[in-house]
C-alpha cells in the first residue's frame, strides 16, 4: 500500500470530513476549491460541514461530491456512497438553497380574512339601509311639532274646547256619521260641556289636526311639511290617534281599509290603495284638502 492509498483509508467516513482531510493533504484551501470548481466558497464549507440541507436537492448534493471528489483524485462513488448512507438519517431538504431562503421576502398575514369580514360587514349596512329605507326608524309618538293621543275609543272623552278630541264611544269601527249620531242621542257618553269635534275651532295657521281611528292593527306614519315625523307608531285595533302638525302633512297607512280619518274636525274618505294592496300614501294640503 503506497503512502498516498494508506492516508486515505485512513480519512474519516463521512463524506464532508473525508473531503476536508484531503484537502488539506493536498494544502489547498477552501477559496482554491471554490475558484477551481466555479462555486461559491460557502457551497465547498457546506460540503465538507455535511451540511447538505442548505445546498437544496439531493441531485444538486452529488453533483458537487462527484466533482469535488474527482478534484481531490478520491473515489466518486465511494464518497457518494457514504453521502446516501447519511442521508438516511438526515432530515428531506428544501428545493431552494437556504441561502435563497434568507433573501425571500417575509410573509405577512394572510390578509383574505380581513376582505371577508369586509365584505359581510358592507352586506350588513347594506341590509341596514334598505330596511331604514323601506320602512323609516322608530321615532317617538310625540314631537316637537306635533302631539300624538293614544287611547281606547270605550273611555275616550272630548276635551272641552279643545281641537284634540279623541274618537267618540261608537269605536272606531263606526262610520262618522254614526259617531255623530251616537254623540246625539247618548248624552251620557259625552263629557257635560265638551264640544263636538267637527264644531271645534280650527288649529292654528298653517297647521293640520288629524284625527286617526282604527278597527283593526295598521301601522301609520306622518311627515310635517318639514319632513319631521309627528307620528310612527302602530294602531292597535279600537285605539285612536289625534295629532297636529305643520302642513302639508305626508300620510302612509299601512292597512287603510281599517282605519277611518277625520282632518280639522271634518270626516275625510282615504284615498283606495293600489289593487291587490292595502297601503295608502297620501298627503294633506293647508287647507285641509287631499292630495
């Protein structure tokens, strides 16, 4: 056995030491390698670190043995050989050289849960919106600028000399010429010295008083000429409503074949819902007249 076979029997098993201890025999350094070999010096520490994870696939690790190896005259296949017998033990590297890796750029959060949660939150005020739009917010009976009554039409009494008068004992199913009737021939039912509702006087300038009865539920809002609401709110069936406001008052009555309408006093016909429906829109002029 000549000087040279016997230092390398004596080389250690793996792959990267057994590179390094011949390079060194042969008093190169690690530049030199590289420079010969036409990579990069951290690629030839690797090799001989056994640090094959950062070089990336196992194909790109055994082309760099086998030249590395035929430079330094060793055997390609036994030091490819004892790279497989270590790779068995070592953990599946990545596809991209580690070194690849530390220049990717950071990832951030995924940002799809953000644009989810926008969405539904547009949908949400869309949703919002649309039924506001359909169906107005829930205003308080009373205003600023109008007053709204609500009684039962079994206890409701005029008040003396007031415009305001809730709807008379007959209920307000009764039509208003049975309300004047009953107020006639039932003196017990009227308060001593109130004043009929149609005699009563008039409300100020520029200003309606409406008198709402219902014989079944509906619901009704009104709109001063101001485009406040004087009333939002639903009538129960046998309850009344009597409120006043700046004219000309904007009127929509959800369920009109139910509900009787008296303005300044006078009895006043609702104007008949589209076909097949039972919402009526309409608005009430300074004068009292319908629009």
């Amino acid at each position: 056995m000549t000087r040279s076979e016997a230092d390398v029997a004596e080389l250690p098993t793996e792959p990267g030491a057994r590179l390094r201890r011949q390079r060194e025999l042969a008093g190169m350094s690690e530049q030199q390698v590289a420079e010969q070999l036409n990579l990069d010096a951290g690629v030839v520490m690797a090799l001989e670190r056994d640090d094959y994870a950062a070089l990336g696939a196992p194909v790109f690790v055994r082309g760099h043995l086998k030249r590395y190896a035929a430079l330094l005259a060793l055997s390609e296949d036994e030091v490819v050989g004892a790279y497989e017998r270590s790779r068995a033990q070592l953990a599946q590297p990545t596809l991209i050289p580690k070194a690849r890796e530390e220049m990717l750029p950071v990832r951030g959060r995924p940002k799809w849960p953000w644009l989810v949660g926008g969405v539904v939150a547009f949908l949400l005020a869309a949703g919002i919106a649309a039924y506001v739009g359909e169906h107005g917010l829930g205003f308080p009976a009373r205003s600023g600028t109008g007053t709204a009554d609500d009684s039962t039409a079994s206890d409701a009494a005029p008040t003396p000399g007031g415009s305001n008068a809730a709807p008379s004992a007959g209920g307000p199913s009764a039509t208003p010429a049975a309300d004047t009737a009953a107020r006639q021939s039932s003196p017990a039912s009227t308060t001593p010295g109130a004043a009929d509702p149609s005699a009563a006087p008039g409300p100020p300038a520029g200003q309606v008083a409406l008198q709402l009865a219902f014989a079944a539920d509906s619901w009704v809002e009104v709109y001063d000429g101001a485009g406040k609401a004087v009333l939002y709110d639903l009538g129960k069936a046998g309850t009344g409503r009597t409120v006043t406001g700046a004219a000309p008052l904007s009127i929509t009555v959800g369920n009109a074949p139910a509900v009787s309408l008296r303005v300044n006093g006078q009895p006043l016909a609702l104007p008949p819902p589209p076909a097949g429906q039972t919402v009526a829109r309409f608005s009430i002029g300074p004068d009292g007249s319908l629009r």
